[in-house]
C-alpha cells in the first residue's frame, strides 16, 4: 500500500508540474508556432523554478529518517523537527524567491535573450509559489513518515484536479501566465491541505511558525526595497550577494535568525543520515 501510494504521489507531483506546458501547447494560440512560443516563454520560468526545488529536496530527503524514528519514539520532538524544517524553509526561500522577483527584468533578458522577456511575469508569479512550495516539502515529508501517504496522495490529486481546471480557464485568457496563476493556486491548495491534516498526528505551535513566515517575510520586504532603486546600475549578481547580506542581517537584527541556527541546520542533515 506505501509503494504505491508513494508511486501514485510521484504521479500526481510530476502531473502538477507538467500539465499547465501540455494545455499551452494547446490552448491560448492561434496557430501552431504561437503555441510553441508560448511553451517556450513559459519553460524559462519553469525551469528555473523546478532548478531551485533541489534545495527542499535534499532538506527533507536528510529529515524523512529522523521523522519516522520520531513518529515511533517521542511525538514532542517530531512536532519540534516539524516547525524547524518549515522555518527554516521560510528563511532560505524568502529571499531567493524575493531576489528572483526583483532581479528577473535584468537578468533574464541578458542571461536568455530579449526574446524571452516576456518569461519575467511568469516567472514572478511562480516565485510567489516557490515560498509555497518550499512549505508543502516538510509537509509531505512528516505526512509520509507519519503513514499517512493516502492523506499526502489525495492533497496532492485535489491540487492535480484544480490545476487542469485552471489551465483550462486561465490558459485561454492569459496564456502563459494564466498557466502561472494555476500553478500558484494548486501548491497553495498542497499547503492548506497539509496543514490541515498535520495536527491529526501531533499539535505544533502555529505562533511560531506564523511569526517566523512574518519575520522572513519582512525581511524579504527590506532587501526588496534596497535592490529595486539600484537594478540596472548594479550587475545582478552583485545585486544577488548584497541582497543576501540584507535579507540575513535583516532578519538577525528582528531575532529571526540566531547564531545556533546554522548550526542546528546541519545537526538536522546530519540526524537524518543516522
């Protein structure tokens, strides 16, 4: 029953994040080759949002063993392991997916060309999602180690469900960034059913992790406000690497990171290769 409902999940995952480029090559065009330009313009913002998922990946790849040991042994640190793999997942998404969004009418036109600029709103909104998608990987993750792989199966399946029903509407409408739109709302769907069913297993403190989203946030706000005024005057990744100062010393400054932090950050890989 794990194995395939683990093989149904990977199905539905891989669904989510391909459906919307099968209905654009269909939908939205006039002709053949305006559906290929389409895909085209939408794939650089795709793949560059599928590029980064690597890191929550291998974050909750590292914490799986340490969840299912817990689930057995000590339901109080299973919650604990919890809300830390999501903070710490609002820390490093935050201003990746900020830096991105400021960024990207510079970048993308040097790194892709002039005649991919119109992958930059697409792309924006899909780093709106990839704060989203950073959250519904811990999720997953203590979903599956907590046997509750139907549980994590069927958000998923809904989220599939709602992203074809979206492509079809905004796809049409606003091209590419309809199809941008539906992927949006289909991880949020992923993130509101999850958190809805974590508290079946084990009560975590959402305080805490509303606050945290709250600190990161701000602190993506701040260094969003200081890359803005100098985009264009300064290469991108200059921009990147003071923007990465920012958000960190930011965020410290309102006690949103601490210095035990980085090091609890690897404590946790290194719990998951026990």
């Amino acid at each position: 029953m794990c194995i395939r409902d683990s093989a149904l999940t990977g199905i539905f995952a891989r669904l989510n994040t391909q459906i919307d480029t099968v209905f654009l090559s269909k939908l939205g065009c006039v002709n053949t080759a305006a559906c290929e330009a389409n895909v085209g313009i939408y794939s650089v913002a795709s793949k560059i949002t599928l590029a980064i998922q690597f890191i929550p990946l291998a974050f909750v790849a590292a914490l799986f063993p340490a969840m299912s040991e817990y689930f057995v042994s000590d339901k109080e640190k299973l919650a604990r392991t919890f809300e830390k793999a999501m903070r710490y997942l609002m820390i490093i998404g935050f201003p990746i997916a900020a830096g991105v969004i400021v960024l990207s009418p510079d970048f993308v036109p040097k790194v892709f060309g002039y005649d991919f600029k119109n992958s930059i709103l697409p792309l924006q909104i899909l780093m709106i999602s990839l704060t989203f998608i950073f959250l519904t990987f811990p999720i997953g993750s203590f979903l599956n180690a907590t046997s509750r792989q139907m549980r994590n199966t069927f958000n998923v399946g809904v989220a599939v469900l709602i992203n074809i029903i979206l492509n079809l509407i905004l796809i049409p409408k606003f091209t590419y960034n309809g199809a941008a739109l539906a992927s949006l709302i289909s991880t949020l769907v992923i993130l509101i059913l999850g958190l809805w069913a974590v508290p079946k297993v084990v009560k975590y403190n959402k305080r805490y992790l509303i606050l945290s989203f709250a600190k990161s946030l701000f602190a993506a706000l701040v260094m969003s406000a200081l890359l803005y005024p100098l985009l264009g005057k300064l290469h991108f990744v200059i921009l990147a690497v003071l923007g990465a100062v920012t958000y960190f010393l930011t965020l410290f400054l309102i006690s949103g990171l601490k210095k035990n932090d980085i090091q609890d950050l690897f404590m946790s890989f290194k719990i998951g290769k026990r």
